[in-house]
C-alpha cells in the first residue's frame, strides 16, 4: 500500500482500532505518513456475520469519505 501511495495512487488500510496506532507507526516508518486509515472495532474473530456486516458498513462509509475528498 505504501509505495502505491508513494506513487500518487488513493490507497487505504483498513485495520481494526486495536490496531491503529501501530498502522499509523508502520506507515510513517515505510515514507506514507499521510496513508489513510480505515478504522472498524476490534475484534473479527468470533462475531456472526450480521457484526461483521456491521463493521463493514462502517468501512464502506469511510471509504466513501475518502474518495469524496480525493476527487474534490
């Protein structure tokens, strides 16, 4: 994702909120400090379909965002 970013490309990582912290240190350390993050709640592991349908319907609305932003 990084060196698409790096490369002028939308990119985005979507990673739990658990996790957030070590995605923005990870992005900063490989030169993408501006890479987008796309947040859900932790965990995934053990949740019925319907909650991981929840979660992804936060990440669809993010990304959404971003692409707004992108094009304006």
């Amino acid at each position: 994702m990084v060196e698409l970013r790096k490369r002028g490309l939308l990119t985005a990582v979507i990673c739990s909120d658990t996790f957030r912290h070590l995605a923005q240190s990870q992005a900063r350390v490989f030169g993408a400090p501006d890479l987008p993050l796309i947040t859900i709640q932790h965990p995934l592991g053990g949740l019925s379909l319907d909650a991981v349908g929840g979660r992804a319907g936060s990440a669809i609305g993010q990304t959404v965002d971003l692409i707004r932003d992108y094009i304006r």
